[in-house]
C-alpha cells in the first residue's frame, strides 16, 4: 500500500488538486504510523518473551508523562480533542521507568482516538488513591462486547467489532505486562456501543517528591 501510493504521487501528483494530494499524503502517513506501531509492539513482545525488558524505576511526575503523551498523540492524528485533568493535588509522583509508561499511555490514548468517533472528546483523568496514583483514559466511542471482555487482555486476541480495523492484537497485551512489570496494573470498564474506560495504577514514589 505505502510503496503503491507513493507511486502514484510520483507518477500523477502534478495532475492532482492540493486536497486530492493532502488527503493521499495524510493516508500513507497513517500507513506508516501503524507500520511502525506494529513493527515496536512486534519487537517488545518479543524482549518480554526472552526476558529482556528492563525497568529502570525513579521518581517521575505522572502529570509532566501524561501531558506530553498526550500532545504527541494529538499531532499524530491531527486532532484537539483529548481533556487532561487532573485530580490530585501536584506533584503526582510515581515510582516507574518513564520509558515504559510513555509507551503504556500512548497505547491506551491512540486507541481511545482511533475507536471513537474524529470529533467525540477523550478524558484523561489523574488521580490519587492511597499508596497509588491513576490515569484514567475514557472514550466514547464503539466499547467493547461483553463476551470479549474476559480475553481482551490477551495476545493477538481482538474484539469482534474491530475486526475490520488495523491492528493484531498486541498492545494491550504488552501494556498490562509493562504495568504489572513495574507494580502496577491495567483494568478496563467498557459497554458496547457507550465507550470504554482503562485505568492505570502505579505506585507513588516514597515522600511523594520529584527528584
């Protein structure tokens, strides 16, 4: 698709109006983006099975995480409509490697934005709750049927009404195992047809203080 498409361009991009060419650059961006989410889920996988991956745990503001996460996944789908709030009282700081939650969270938020509707809002909400901070990401878009729930958190299992979207089942699989890696934990309330909720818990760092 992406060598074809370009192709195109190539051979007939001076004949085509400016949208036409937009609207066809903007495409093989996507297919690249997911190329690229495939070939990075493929390949984490893959270090979780060999025991490879590696958690470098230190302090870090959850808040300052989350809202870059957030910027980024916006300019990637070329779309204003993630709301962050916030909760807790800052600084909201957590015990984990940022790598690793920077990858959870760009999971959690693309598919929020990729299973609902281009102008339905996205909520990301930061909490504290005991020993533990949370980031909430809700959507309202398709949900997730109730039979599928059980599995949902399984390799390359994906829910019957996206089948006909890209994907292979790997993200949510490799994010929980990531969470979990470093204390932490995904959990998901969702209703077909009315949106989903995940919800990342990772414990907060001793004293509460970034470094």
């Amino acid at each position: 698709m992406i060598d074809s498409g370009l192709q195109r361009l190539l051979r007939r991009g001076d004949q085509m109006t400016p949208e036409d060419r937009q609207r066809r650059y903007t495409r093989l961006r996507d297919a690249v983006a997911h190329m690229t989410r495939l070939v990075e889920s493929a390949l984490t996988a893959a270090r979780l099975d060999g025991g490879q991956v590696e958690a470098e745990a230190a302090p870090c503001d959850l808040a300052a995480i989350t809202q870059q996460v957030c910027q980024l996944q916006e300019e990637a789908a070329d779309s204003r409509r993630i709301r962050l709030e916030s909760m807790a009282s800052p600084p909201l700081v957590v015990l984990c490697d940022r790598a690793l939650i920077e990858q959870i969270l760009a999971n959690l938020v693309s598919n929020a934005l990729k299973y609902s509707a281009p102008d339905a809002p996205i909520t990301v909400r930061l909490d504290r709750h005991g020993e533990h901070a949370t980031c909430t990401v809700q959507d309202r878009g398709i949900g997730i049927p109730e039979a599928d729930m059980p599995q949902l958190f399984e390799r390359f299992f994906r829910a019957r009404n996206v089948a006909a979207m890209p994907g292979i089942g790997l993200g949510l699989n490799i994010a929980r195992h990531l969470a979990r890696f470093q204390n932490g934990d995904i959990t998901v309330d969702s209703r077909e047809g009315d949106g989903t909720t995940f919800t990342l818990t990772l414990p907060l760092a001793a004293g509460g203080a970034a470094p």
